[in-house]
C-alpha cells in the first residue's frame, strides 16, 4: 500500500523518537509548537518563589540543593518536610533530629559566623527576623529566606513556605495535619476538673513568659486552658516579678531548674501553685520541644496533657 501524499517523517521530538505524520504540515508544526510549549512550561515549572516575613519574594531556578539554617526550629522544620539531606551547616542549639549534629555549628542569633556560611556556598540561609546577619550575608550575594514563627498560624505559614521551597508543596499540609491531630489527642487527655484554669509558663528566669499570644499559650488554650500572661503584652513578653506574685496562677510551668528556685524569688514563695505542688517542672529535652515552634507541637501539646493529668491528682 502506497503512503498517502501528505505523509512526512519527522525526527523524534518531545521524547517521541520518530513520528509519521498524515495531516497537513501546518497542523504538523502546530502540534510540535504546542509540545516544545510544553515541555518549557514543565521547565519553568522547577522554578520556586517563596515570601518569606519581610514580604521579599525568593525565586530560584530549581529547589536549593545546599541549606544553612540558623535556626532550631526551622532547621526541625526542614528535616520534617524531608530535606535533612540538604543541610549543609546550622546553628549551634540545632540538635534535632540527631543528624544534624555532626553538621558544621555556625553561631547563633548574635553571632552567626559569615565567612563560615560563606564558604559553605549555601544556595540559601533560614534565618529569624532578629539575626544579626541577615544584611551582611545578603551582600556577599547569599540569599536569606526569614522566618519566624511565634504562633500558631505563623507556623502553619513557616512549614507551607520551607514545603513549596524544597518542591514538596504537599507536605506542608500534611504535616500541619498531623500537628492538629496530636493537638486534638492532648485536649482531650486533659482532665475536665482543669477547663479554665491559669497557667503561668516561664520561657527564662529574668523572668520572660510566653503569652497568651504565644505559640505556646496558643497550645494552652487549645488544651481549655487560660494564660495570666495577656495577648496585648506580646508572645514573649519580660515581666515584672511582682506581676506573676500578683496574678497568683493556678499552675506554674517551666524548666525544672527554673521551678525549683523559684520559692527563692522574693515573694514568689506565696505563690499558692508552687505552695500546693500544681506545677510542671520539665526536663532539658522535653522542655526544648515545647518552646520550639516547628514540627513537634503536637508532641509538645502530649507532653503538656500528661503533666496536666498529674496536677490533677494534686489537692
């Protein structure tokens, strides 16, 4: 059989290796046109633009292979959403998961070493809105995405950025959801004798609190309990000594060290919470997971649960 007269053989294109062809050339070279089309939209598409805290917009041509976070929490967040493979460098208090321990320690908040982090070559650096650094590695040309979660909501925000940053848009959400549902487990642990109760949850000594506005005090109400500390003084505001001996709090949260000198403050040995034993004094580790805002506050909420259901017990 002879072929028909319009017939053509093209090369192989758009991973076709040869193509015969029985309609008119025009409809030929529109059809490839709409395949090349394609194939640049698909290559574009490896392109990821993240916002990030100071409204700055980060486009890269493909996901960053090489990551500095200067940050725990963000540095937790990025080992959740699976790209613990990618660091290449972080913060000396980045210790979770345990991986990231033999990783370079470039510093901290105030003293982030930049030509370390330089010479790291990082395609780009997490770093919180008060790191020191954030301009002076920006003029070496190293670009910084900024994150800073204090509540809830920023973290949600903070985990669907890093997602959409390492082209795992999916995962943020995913792991927002299996917060929420440890978050909703805790709650309802909690022994209903406690509904409404006041909590003071001390974050240092000076004394600092996490308030009510606080990612922390946001879990806390989600456990039906009330903070002493106000939304209006801020997430983490330094108080008064004599405010907390004033607000007289059902129940005192803090590291165990902190909890145990606290009789020792003046005036705070009238606090009738630490008079009556209804306190939750935490060890380092499990105290590290309640004040990181990442991807373990919903075992961080459990641990609050569990703690709530011994101060029950107490009369």
């Amino acid at each position: 059989m002879k072929p028909h007269p319009s017939a053509r053989r093209v090369p192989g294109v758009c991973g076709v290796q040869r193509l015969t062809v029985v309609q008119p050339v025009n409809a030929v070279l529109l059809a490839l046109a709409l395949c090349l089309h394609a194939q640049a939209g698909a290559q574009a598409g490896a392109q990821v633009s993240v916002r990030d805290e100071r409204g700055a917009t980060l486009t890269f041509s493909a996901p960053p292979k090489r990551i500095v976070s200067l940050l725990p929490s963000l540095t937790e967040s990025v080992c959740a959403l699976g790209g613990c493979a990618l660091l290449v460098g972080t913060d000396r208090f980045s210790n979770s998961p345990a991986s990231v321990l033999a990783l370079p320690k470039l510093g901290g908040l105030d003293d982030a070493q930049v030509e370390r982090i330089a010479a790291l070559a990082p395609d780009v650096v997490l770093a919180a809105t008060s790191a020191r650094v954030i301009d002076r590695l920006e003029s070496l040309g190293i670009r910084v995405l900024v994150l800073e979660p204090r509540n809830h909501a920023d973290v949600q925000r903070s985990l669907a950025t890093l997602a959409q940053l390492l082209g795992r848009p999916d995962e943020g959400a995913r792991l927002w959801s299996a917060i929420e549902q440890d978050m909703r487990a805790a709650a309802m642990r909690v022994p209903p004798a406690l509904r409404g109760q006041r909590v003071y949850f001390e974050v240092d000594a000076t004394p600092y609190a996490a308030g009510a506005g606080s990612f922390i005090g946001q879990t806390l109400a989600r456990l039906g309990l009330a903070n002493v500390v106000p939304a209006e003084l801020g997430p983490f505001p330094k108080l008064n000594p004599e405010f907390v001996v004033r607000a007289q709090p059902d129940i005192v949260m803090a590291a165990k060290a902190n909890l145990g000198d606290m009789p020792k403050r003046p005036g705070w040995a009238a606090l009738r919470a630490l008079q009556r034993g209804r306190t939750c004094g935490f060890a380092s580790e499990p105290y590290e997971v309640l004040v990181r805002p990442g991807p373990r506050m919903g075992e961080a909420a459990l641990t609050l649960a569990d703690c709530l259901v011994q101060v029950a017990k107490v009369h």
